[in-house]
C-alpha cells in the first residue's frame, strides 16, 4: 500500500465533521492510528506498537482485542507478550510524569470502569430514555455481551483458519 493513502485516510468525513471540536484532538490522534496500522503492514511491529501506544484516548483500546488477536496470529505467545510489554512500557513513559507524582490517582482515573456516560453525548443509545441509558444492570449487560461477542468471533471467525483461539494459543513458533 502506498504512502498516499494514509491522506487519504485523515481526509474522511469523520475528521471534517461540524463536531470536531467534540472530539479532542480525534484527527491527529487517528493519524498515529492509521500510521500504526500502516507499519503493522509493513511488518514493522514494534514500531507499531509504540506507534498504537502513543494513543492516550480510551475509544482506541477499542482496537486492542484486534491487536492481540493480529499479534497472537503473527507471533507466538512468547513474542506476542514482548510486543505487548513494548507497549505498556510506551504507556509507562507517556504517563510518567503523573505516574511519579500521583501514581494511585492516576491508574485509578485511567481505568475507571465505573465512569457514568452523558446520555446528551450518546449517538448510539439515543433510542431508549434517559432513566434507562443511566441503569447501571444495563451498562454491566452490554460490556459482558460485547465481551462474549469479542470472544465469540475471536474463536469462530477470526481464527477459525488456526482451529480457533486455542489453536492460535498453542501454536509452535513458526514465524521470525
């Protein structure tokens, strides 16, 4: 794939929407993703992975499943668990400088999974009423369906061709 295109990919509508300034840096942001996803392409992983962990927005660790399953199908266990300690040591050092000061509050922030959504923001949701989007069973309901769902694709769909998650968990070192 050319380099070309990778303008091609910051011109999408999205990133010239009237809402732009909702988005908190979404284009520059989207541009260390798709030139991730460009040198995972290239076959430059760990430049990949410093590249994808530079990303500080949490709906990028929405592209974290697919990044495991690409490197588990890629690599084996032992060098997928390096790729992904590139990664968390590109996180360590971003956030250093909270990390040193206020290490509890920060890791306590960062993975706040118990974060209340604004109905008023919600696109995807708008179709049930407010009292509704704020029920917590709710909430706990959709993340374990999308997690099951995540799994179920992961086993019958994406690695289908390895004998599911198993045969991609248990493979031989095949690869460089």
């Amino acid at each position: 794939m050319p380099l070309w295109t990778l303008i091609l990919l910051f011109m999408s509508r999205r990133i010239h929407s009237i809402f732009m300034l909702r988005l908190f840096n979404d284009g520059c942001a989207m541009i260390l993703l798709y030139f991730a996803i460009f040198l995972f392409i290239k076959d430059h992983w760990k430049f990949g992975c410093i590249f994808y962990s530079c990303l500080r927005k949490n709906e990028y660790f929405l592209f974290a499943p697919a990044l495991l399953i690409l490197l588990l199908k890629r690599f084996y266990i032992k060098k997928t668990i390096f790729h992904l300690g590139i990664c968390a040591a590109v996180q360590v050092a971003v956030g250093w400088e909270f990390l040193s000061t206020y290490p509890v509050s920060y890791i306590r922030r960062a993975f706040n999974f118990g974060k209340q959504f604004e109905y008023k923001w919600s696109l995807n949701m708008q179709f049930v009423s407010e009292e509704t989007f704020m029920d917590v069973p709710l909430a706990l309901t959709t993340m374990t369906l999308h997690l099951g769902i995540l799994l179920l694709f992961a086993n019958f769909i994406w690695c289908r061709d390895e004998g599911g998650l198993y045969g991609v968990l248990t493979q031989k070192q095949t690869c460089k």
